[in-house]
C-alpha cells in the first residue's frame, strides 16, 4: 500500500459523502433497533413466570444474547434478553466519577461493560507489563485502553477501513471466508467480530439450519454490529459479549468454524486466547485468522511505515475526530508477531497442519490451523 497524494481530493469527496450517508445508516438503524428492543421488551413483561436472573439490571439497555439464553439445538435468530451484571448502576456511577476525576488528557470513553470476564488484574498479574502500541502498561489497564479506542472509533469504523485500505480490506475478508471451508448447517463464532462483515456472509453461507455468533468484547463495536446484521435480515445470528481470553461464554467443543479479524493483536494475552479458540472448537473444526502482518519487502515496508504514521493519524482526525486511536492503530501492527512466531504460536496452542497466505505481499496474512 502506498499514499498517493493525487488522489486527496478524490478520498475528501468521497470521505465526506461516506461520511453523510454512514451517518444517515447509523440514525436510521438506531431508530429500527429501539423499535425492535421496544418489542422484545414487551414480550419479556408479558410471561410472568419467565425466571429474573440474579444481578439482573432491568433498566439497562443492552440487547446482546447472554450465556444462559445461547441455543441448543437450533438457532434462536435475534435473542433481545436483559443482561446479567454483578455489578450495579450506583458502581458504574462511582467508577465514572472517580475516572473522571483522574482523567485529564483525554475524556474516558470507556464502557464497563467492555471489561467483562477481564482475567488481568493487580491481584492476578501484580505490576507485570505488556504493550499497547509502542507505550508500556500493565497487563490490568490495557483491556480497558484497548476498549477506549474502539468505543471512539465504532460508528465510523467501516468508513475509515474503506479509506485507511482503499477497500482492498473487502477483498482480504473475501479470501479468508474463502478459506473457511463453511458449510450449510455448520456452528460459527466470529470472534472480535465488530460490525459484521464476516458473519452477514457466514449468515447466508450457513443458511437455516445453522448459527452464527458474533462475538466482541467491545460493545460500541458489537452494537453497531448488531444493528447492521438485524437490518439486513440475518436471523440465524447471535451477538455476544465475550472475551477472547476465555470465551467464557461457550461450552467446550461447541463450533466447526473459528474465525477472528484484525482482532488478535488487541489481545492481552494472545497464547490464551488461542487456547480457548482450541478449546471451543469441534474436532475436524478450523482456525482462521486475518490479521495485519509484516511485509515481505523491505521498500514496500518502509512505505508502508510512512502511509501509516502520516496519513493514519490524519485520516482518522478528519473522518473519526480522533487521531490517538490510529497512531495505536498503526503501532499495535508492528507489536504484533509475524507470520512465522504467529503459526508457532498456532501450533503451541494444539492446532495442526498450520500454515498462512500473504496478501498484499505481507501486510495481511490469514493464518489456518485444524482441531485434530
């Protein structure tokens, strides 16, 4: 990928028509899904003898599926059940102040709700450190870093991969559904899953008798998702808040396709997550992985390097006002591990016959392995 400088004034117009009809898309789908939550809830009201669930915060306005209400058997389409938090509203009052008050660069956008099944703590990790970008944090603080970023970014996160790629991303997702082998009837999780762009194909891929799950840890992202895949008649598909780490939510041996984009290297602990992606995969399942990578040619990498410490930032001030979440953006690529440590690290967590396929000469490579 290279930046070419005559085509700003195209992107401009085009960036600012994007801009206007994904705004439109975003209110118009907003107001369908208040109206199918409105629906939802009054089903709920009217069976009195349906069991509340301990912890349960009736006023919420969260619609994604819960654990207890996941499908056995058969699909249950669009599942707009009341969360299960053990955690009250007074608490998150309190942890809004308090950050609030300790926050003084940069507004906290961070939703509570993002730091579901979090398996990094002081008490679990003490003061031991990863990355986030290029910064040093604790293993504690970077979920909720990470989450920063794309509960800003969420609603303008297609436009700004169709800018940021040249909408060379479609043809990537392309490929590697291309290389999911998904059958009709088959169980699916998209992990990371944002807004959709897998599952709405798996949707139709699988067809009536089978089930997708769209799973993210962020629920800006997973919302946007869910209004998306609602509006174009996906009713086979599931929306979860889940945390790759330990994909708590899902029994063992549950999926025959496995597949997370541009996801992994927000990961804290990406040996974990690979583990748990072994664990709730079917025997004869398989792994796929699409994730930024390392290029294979030294000119094309130093370009590379260039487009995305310049135009990134700039590009997502203009489109997203906010130029932090892509200067993470563009580091998080570089911490995250090749092609070759990335396949080890497959085979490591049990997964067999691994192998990858650079595209775009190694700025993306989609990573494959089989559950024996």
């Amino acid at each position: 990928m290279t930046n070419n400088s005559n085509n700003n004034t195209n992107l401009d117009s085009a960036a600012t028509h994007h801009v206007d009809l994904q705004d439109k898309l975003i209110k118009d789908s907003i107001s369908t899904n208040q109206n199918i939550t409105a629906q939802a809830q009054a089903r709920q009201s009217a069976v009195p003898d349906r069991p509340i669930h301990i912890g349960s915060n009736n006023s919420d306005n969260s619609d994604f599926t819960q654990v207890q209400d996941l499908p056995t058997g058969t699909p249950q389409g669009q599942q707009t059940t009341m969360p299960n938090h053990n955690t009250s509203k007074n608490d998150f009052n309190s942890a809004d102040v308090s950050s609030a008050n300790t926050q003084t660069t940069k507004q906290t956008l961070f939703n509570q709700r993002d730091d579901i099944n979090n398996p990094h703590t002081a008490d679990t990790d003490g003061n031991e450190q990863t990355h986030f970008g290029y910064k040093t944090v604790n293993k504690a603080e970077k979920q909720a870093r990470v989450a920063d970023v794309f509960t800003s970014v969420a609603k303008k996160y297609d436009i700004m991969n169709d800018l940021m790629s040249f909408g060379i991303h479609r043809l990537w997702k392309r490929y590697a559904i291309s290389l999911s082998g998904v059958r009709a009837g088959q169980h699916v999780l998209d992990i990371a899953g944002g807004t959709g762009d897998l599952a709405k194909v798996f949707s139709r891929e699988v067809g009536k008798q089978g089930h997708v799950v769209l799973s993210d840890i962020n629920a800006a992202m997973l919302e946007v998702g869910r209004e998306r895949l609602i509006n174009a008649g996906c009713n086979n598909v599931d929306f979860v808040l889940a945390n790759a780490e330990t994909l708590a939510p899902f029994d063992d041996e549950s999926f025959d396709l496995i597949t997370i984009s541009f996801g992994l290297r927000n990961v804290t602990d990406k040996d974990a997550a690979l583990k748990s992606m072994y664990r709730v995969l079917k025997p004869g399942g398989r792994l796929l992985i699409l994730e930024f990578s390392k290029p294979v040619f030294e000119p094309l990498s130093k370009a590379y390097d260039l487009y995305s410490f310049t135009a990134l930032p700039v590009m997502g001030k203009l489109i997203a006002n906010d130029s932090e979440s892509y200067q993470y953006l563009a580091e998080s690529i570089r911490m995250h591990p090749d092609q070759q440590t990335l396949k080890q690290m497959m085979q490591q967590a049990g997964f067999e016959n691994c192998d990858y396929h650079n595209l775009t000469a190694g700025i993306v490579a989609v990573h494959r392995g089989f559950k024996a």
